[in-house]
C-alpha cells in the first residue's frame, strides 16, 4: 500500500481499515496546543522529555540506588495506564548541535584561532556524526472526553516529573508544538543530501485556519510505501522495523538513525498472581504424567526432563516475586526502527543492530508485513499496533535503564574542554555558568 500526501483532512484510520492517506496513516486524531494527544475516542496521552544523568561512571552505591529508583518509578505506573519509551536517534538539521562560533579579530593571533577552530572541527565531526539522541516517555488515560483526561493526565505528569526528580533526571512536558516538531523528525528521515539535508518543520496554530489545513498536513511526508514485506519508504528514505525478544542497552550508542521504543504495559497484581499459580498448576500436572510414563517404562519416575525442572523452578521463584517481594508483571513490547537514505545502507545498520543484540543473547526479528504497524508504533503517540508481548517482572524491566553519562553542552560563550569518554562527544561549557565558576589563567 503505497499512500500519498493529499492537502485535506481525513477521518482517522480505524483498526482493519486502509489508510487513503499519509495523514491517514499517522495514529492519532487530534494535537492540542497544550501536548494532550486524543489518540483515539475515549484516549488520550502527553509526552515528557528527559534528560540522561550519570549512571556508567557511578560508584556501585549510587549505581544500586539509581536501579533501586527505577524499579519504584516503574512500580508507580499501574494496569490502567500503559506508557511508551522512546529513544530516538537522528541527524539533525545544520549537521549537529554544537556550532564553532570563534570570529577572526584581525590580528597577530588570528593563525592561532584558525588551527583552533579547524581543531574543534575534526573533534566535533568525530564525536557524533550529527546525532541527537532524545528520550521520551507518553503516558495515556482513558476518559469518555477532554474535561476528564486533563486532571487526570496532570496529576500522572506531577508524579513522573517527582519521580525523575528524585532520581536526578531533568525534564519537561512537551507541549503541542514540540510533540509536533519530534513527530515530523521522525517522519522525516534524513535524505541522501548531505548531513543537513532534512526538511525542517515549519508550523504554527495560526497556519491552520489561515491554511484549512490540520497539524498532521504539517508533519506527514509526501508518501509511505508499505507494500514490501520487510522494508518501507518513508519520502526518499528507506526503512525497517524489528522486535527485540530481548534488549541490549548498547543500541541507543549507535551512530545511525533509529528509535528504540518500548511499549509497557502493567498487569494487574491479582492477574499476575492468579496466572503464575495457573501455570504451575500446569507445569505439575506434566510432571504428574511423566512419572506414570516412567513408571510404565521401568526407570525411575524422579527423573524429569530438565526443561520441565527449569520451568518449575522458573515459575516457582516468579511466584515468590510477586508475592513477597515488591515485584509486578510487566507485558512488553521492544521495537526498534532503522533508516537510511539507501536500501544497502539500511540493510548494513540493521545487521550491525543484530549483531549486538547476539551479543547479548537477543534476537532481533523483523516484522513481515507489519512495516506498517511497527513504524507508527514507534512515534511517541503512546499508540501499538504490534500483538507481540513479552511477560517480565519489576527488576526485569529496569535491567533497560535508559541512562548512561550526562552530556556537558551548553549555548553561548562555551568552550572546548575535551571528549567524553563514555559518549565520544565533545564538553562544550561555560565555567561562569557552572556551581564553581572558578577558574584558574596560565
């Protein structure tokens, strides 16, 4: 299915229908200004940027109490309130985020600022190749209209912002613009121009009853081709989406444009509880018949297959989880998508993606015929379209901490002050604006 950019507003795409559309094809049904998303009748999401903290480099203390942290913030969310994470990679605009902004004074000393400035060059262009790494989490809530989801959805965003804050993470509630501007950077990867040659986003709330037009005729590329199996078109650019069984931290270092999405969902404790007991009511009864199977047979009825003794064991120590420990039982979906200006260059990050997911004991499928799904299923709409779920406990699912090393850039007067060793990146700082603003001139 192959779906183009048509300048009017259509009705959302219900599940099992086609989409006529480009607009169509983006899950959602109404942007307010304020970030509230309806995704669909009866649904509605916000989305929170944060930042990283330092987490690699900590000593084991703070690493246990970071952990110990994450597991409590993921422990607040319960079974009525699924939420996304998402870690995007993309190249942006301009060809990276750092600028090199040292004027020629004309003077005996302009040679020395040039080799400086060529300097800073080569390290910035070595550090990230352009990517910016930005990490989301969309919440939802279920209300029959918008005058019930806002408090709600406030009083949820109050609690994870106090959360983060407990641990140390920064961040802010986008609103509807930002939710927008990530949106349209997503749907519009980087093109085979050179590094800077993506479209930029250009929007405001007046445009839409100047234009007629709504906020996703801003956001849409000219066109998405979902008709081969394994990959899509997204305007120039090629795609493929994939699940992970299980997920390695290491993805989110890549130098390639991708997202990394997370879809969680909490099960209810009783739920939990009462399917664990059901399995190993299961689980007994084959141990049951393969005793009268020995038995029948003449050897010894304790021996058991080792997978049925694993499983048992397995579900066993699950069990006391749940009902001990201040463990719950997460469903969880691991989606990664890749882009690339060429279907070669896509075909080479994702076996590059693969090979460290075996490293660690992943797998990294692709969805077949599912390009479609997959690709919407990563925007942070907080909107999944995959059935694919995997059952994890509380310290299972925190084993994924999103935080690596706190990056040290800011805007204005900063300056160079070496490599981060753990991101590659380049410190850009202004020690006036630090806590200690001390300095000392040779």
């Amino acid at each position: 299915m192959q779906v183009k950019r048509t300048p009017r507003r259509g009705p959302a795409r219900g599940k099992g229908r086609a989409a006529l559309s480009a607009q169509q094809t983006v899950p959602y049904l109404e942007m307010l200004k304020d970030g509230v998303c309806r995704v669909r009748d009866g649904y509605y999401t916000k989305t929170i940027a944060y930042e990283d903290i330092n987490y690699s480099v900590a000593s084991t203390e703070d690493q246990a109490a970071i952990f110990s942290g994450w597991c409590s913030f993921l422990n607040y969310f319960d079974s009525t309130l699924p939420f996304q994470l998402s870690f995007v990679n993309h190249r942006s605009r301009g060809g990276g985020r750092y600028k090199v902004n040292i004027p020629m004074a004309h003077d005996e000393f302009d040679s020395i600022r040039g080799e400086y400035v060529d300097m800073l060059k080569r390290q910035i262009a070595r550090s990230n190749n352009g990517i910016v790494r930005s990490k989301y989490i969309t919440f939802g809530a279920p209300a029959n209209n918008l005058a019930a989801a806002r408090p709600r959805l406030e009083r949820v965003e109050a609690d994870i912002m106090g959360n983060f804050k407990r641990l140390g993470v920064q961040s802010h509630v986008l609103n509807g613009w930002e939710r927008l501007e990530a949106l349209h950077g997503q749907l519009h990867p980087a093109s085979r121009a050179p590094v800077g040659g993506r479209e930029p986003f250009r929007f405001s709330w007046g445009d839409i009853p100047k234009t007629g037009m709504g906020t996703k005729d801003f956001i849409v590329p000219d066109s998405f081709d979902f008709t081969q199996g394994r990959t899509f078109r997204v305007g120039q650019s090629w795609g493929a989406a994939s699940f992970l069984q299980i997920m390695a931290s290491e993805l989110l270092e890549l130098d390639a444009e991708m997202t990394v999405t997370l879809h969680i969902q909490t099960v209810d404790q009783t739920k939990a509880i009462k399917t664990v007991k059901g399995k190993i009511s299961d689980i007994d009864k084959m141990k049951v018949e393969e005793q009268r199977k020995a038995t029948r047979s003449g050897y010894d009825p304790d021996i058991l297959p080792p997978d049925l003794i694993t499983y048992a064991k397995d579900a066993a120590a699950l069990l006391t989880d749940l009902q001990s420990r201040n463990e719950r039982m997460f469903l969880l979906t691991f989606l990664v998508v890749n882009t690339a200006p060429t279907r070669e260059k896509l075909e080479n990050e994702v076996f590059t993606v693969s090979g460290i997911a075996q490293k660690h004991n992943c797998t990294l499928r692709r969805l077949d015929y599912q390009q479609e799904q997959g690709y919407m299923s990563s925007l942070p709409l907080g909107w999944n379209g995959i059935e694919i779920q995997r059952g994890m406990t509380t310290s299972s699912t925190a084993i994924f901490i999103p935080f690596m090393t706190k990056e040290l850039r800011m805007d204005g007067q900063a300056l160079y002050y070496g490599m981060n060793a753990l991101s590659n990146n380049v410190i850009m700082a202004d020690r006036k604006r630090l806590k200690n603003p001390n300095g000392q001139y040779a």
